[in-house]
C-alpha cells in the first residue's frame, strides 16, 4: 500500500475545526477491538478507552483499581480496531502524580499502544502534568467537575459537582486553567447544564459534557450505557438498544438447538470425500469389513 492509500486518523485540530464551525463533537468510550471498529465505521470522530473499563468491562468496583497495563491492553486493541477516529487514552489513577510520570505513562499510551492523544483527571492540581505533557508533543484531554478517581476523596458516592458557589467557583477556575495549561479540550461530567454552558462560552477549547447538560460543545458517553450492557444506567445516559437482551435471547437460542441436535446443521459443518474415510477405516469395497480393527496408523501402512 503506498502512503497515500494510508487512512487519516482524526487529529487534535481536525477537533479544533469541528468546534471552531459550531458542530457537536460525539465521543464515545470503546474498550475492545470489535466494539471499536464499529464505532469507527459509524464516523465517532473521537474513541475514549476510559478507565471506566474497570467498571464496565473488568468489574471492578471504582476506577481506582485499573492498572496502566490493563488500559494499555484495552488501548492497543482499539487501535488496532480503527482507521480513522481519535484514540483518548485515560492515564489511570496515580499514573501522573508527577510530570515526569505522567510523561512516562503517556509516553507508553502513544509508543506502545498508539493511541494520538491522552486523557486525565483534575484543573488546576494537574496542571503540572498537562504542560509537561503539552510541551512533549502529546495532546492532553482534561476531565473536571465529577472525577471518578477521586471518589474516595469527594466523599465515597459519585455526586453532581458545582451546585454551590465555592464548587462552581473551583470549576470553572480548573476548566480556564487546563485550557491555559494546552489541553485541547476538556470533559466536563456531572456539573450543572447552566454551568457547563457558561464554561463552554467563556472557553476557547471545546467541553465534551457527560451528565453536564447539551450546552456544551460535544457530548460522551459510556458505550456500554448507551447499548444497554449494563448493570443500571445512569441517570445522564439514554438507552439507544437493549443488547442484553439481545445477547440473551441469542444465546439462549443457541443452548436450544445444541440440546435439540440441529446445531451444528450441514451449513455450519465440512464433508470429506466418503471414499477417503473408507480408505482409512479400511471399509472399501476392495476391503474386507472389519470394523473391530484399529485404524491403521501412517507407520503401518
Ligand atoms: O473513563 C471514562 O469513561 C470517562 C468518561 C466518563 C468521560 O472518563
């Protein structure tokens, strides 16, 4: 395949262009390279391989539990799975405590995974981390208001962030500093639709919103929500297919027929020529039957 004939990937500014021209951005997690590629082929322009993959895929109780190999893993398939959308990888809980780990974990989403950008959790504390990150080339989403991996330390429950003066204070100073810090754009999750709106006026960069309101410049969702994979649904998330049933009945159907015989059926089995198989049992017409002999094995023939 020659260069030209080479898919092109979303980039950062083809992002930039998309809100610069007032078009909603539609994001989606993805985890898995089948998932993916379906994603990709429906024209997601950006896949986030969120660290809600705890949660939704690995079954863990909070995201505080995924390690950095286990979204590497997850990272590298949805690449492979996809031409042209935007991969976002999340940096897991404590992979950027620092700006020289946050350059390292990075540094191994892009590398080893290939993902084009990197997404992580915080405004004004990660601020540090975004510039580091900026300044070596890696484009950096940032994720404010409700931040999954400090559940423990905003008090155990998944809460709406920002209803009261002091948060939506905090807020909309994280939202204008990752912006001053590089990030090209910024998730906004569980905040008030008036708030969400009012930051996405004051920034430059666009929100993605989850839970945050349809003022903001682009939405995300968690897919597994919007197919209806999961074990609840949040309230933010509209079901868009109920694939557990789907997937039930499937099977369902499928455990029928194997008790009933009639899977496999001719369709889904392979034939061999009879006379080969007489050949080897040594049933022929030239052979005299004797069924209670072994089959005759390749050094005894
Ligand atoms: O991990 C995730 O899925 C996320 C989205 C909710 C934005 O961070």
């Amino acid at each position: 395949m020659s260069a030209g004939n080479v898919a092109r990937r979303v980039t950062v500014a083809e992002i930039a262009r998309l809100h610069a021209e007032g078009i909603p951005i539609a994001c989606l997690t993805a985890y898995d390279h089948p998932v993916a590629r379906i994603l990709d082929a429906a024209g997601i322009p950006l896949l986030l391989v969120g660290d809600s993959l705890g949660q939704v895929v690995l079954g863990y109780e909070s995201t505080v539990r995924v390690s950095m190999d286990e979204m590497l893993h997850h990272a590298r398939a949805v690449v492979r799975g996809t031409e042209h959308a935007l991969i976002v990888a999340d940096l897991p809980f404590l992979s950027y405590a620092t700006p020289e780990e946050a350059l390292r974990n990075a540094g191994r989403f892009l590398r080893e995974a290939g993902v084009g950008a990197v997404k992580l959790e915080g405004g004004v504390a990660a601020v540090p981390a975004i510039e580091a990150l900026v300044r070596a080339g890696i484009p950096v989403m940032a994720h404010v208001g409700w931040t999954p991996q400090s559940l423990h330390g905003l008090g155990g429950r998944t809460k709406v962030q920002g209803k009261d003066r002091a948060q939506a204070r905090r807020i909309v100073a994280d939202a204008l500093a990752v912006q001053e810090a590089g990030a090209f754009a910024v998730v906004l999750e569980l905040v008030p639709e008036q708030l969400a709106a009012e930051i996405t006026r004051r920034l430059r960069i666009p929100t993605i919103g989850i839970g945050a309101g349809a003022g903001c410049s682009g939405q995300i969702q968690v897919i597994t929500d919007i197919l209806g994979l999961g074990t609840f649904i949040p309230r933010h998330a509209r079901r868009y297919a109920d694939l557990q049933n789907v997937i039930a009945d499937a099977v369902r159907g499928w455990a029928a027929d194997v008790a009933a015989g009639s899977f496999p059926g001719a369709a889904e089995s392979v034939r061999m020529d009879d006379a080969i198989l007489a050949d080897v049992l040594g049933t022929g017409a030239l052979d005299r039957p004797d069924l209670d002999a072994p089959i005759p094995l390749d050094r005894d023939l």
